[in-house]
C-alpha cells in the first residue's frame, strides 16, 4: 500500500513545477530521500531579491549550470527549496514567497507553519 506525500497544510502534496524541472527526485515535487542533506523540501516562488541573497550567501541559483542540467532561474520561478536556506533567508528578511500546497511537510521539523503563511503565496 502507498501512502501519498503530504504537504505543510495536511492534504496531498501538489507539484512545485515542471519548468524548470524541480526537486531532489526532478519530477517537479518537493520530496526529500536519501543523500538529500539539503532537504529540498520548499516549495518557492523565486524573486530577484531572493536569488541576489542566496547568490550573496554562496549559493548562485540564476547562473544557468548546463553541466548538470540547471536552467538557471528567474524570478516567478517555481523551485524546491533547501529547508534551511529558507529558513535562513527568513531571517534575513529576504524570504522567497512559499507554494503551501507543494512543500512537503517535513518542512515543519525545521520551518515555523505561522512563518510560512506570512510568505504564502
């Protein structure tokens, strides 16, 4: 018997997107498993402002990555998110808007509900 993947809200997790291609499994979930030590779990709608804080803070996710199969993303773009960077982002007060119905609710272990409904998109 398969139990569905829930998300932060208490129904089936919905897909994060298709283009780009997102999630630790790319097929467009936020879904976490094994070796996923960043837990992309968070489901966000990325801004321009977000993407300069995360590229600030080492982590460049607008620089197209062909190698590995990476578009490079823009803003209004849909992606799975690393728990943590969320979170640190958050407190930095650059926090991305968050997708509830696609980010899986293992969010919660590191993530405050009330703080991702302040980012609801």
């Amino acid at each position: 018997m398969s139990i569905e993947a829930r998300n932060v809200i208490g129904s089936v997790l919905q897909p994060c997107s298709l283009d780009p291609v997102t999630g630790w499994h790319r097929d467009g979930c936020c879904r976490t498993g094994a070796g996923d030590h960043g837990v992309h779990v968070v489901c966000v709608r990325v801004s321009a402002a977000f993407l300069e804080f995360s590229k600030r803070r080492g982590n460049d996710l607008s620089t197209p990555q062909p190698d590995h199969g990476f578009p490079g993303l823009k803003p209004g773009n849909q992606w799975c998110l690393c728990a943590a960077r969320w979170q640190e982002a958050f407190e930095a007060g650059a926090a991305p808007d968050v997708v509830l119905e696609a980010t899986h609710e293992s969010a919660l272990e590191f993530i405050d509900l009330e703080n991702m409904k302040l980012h609801a998109c």
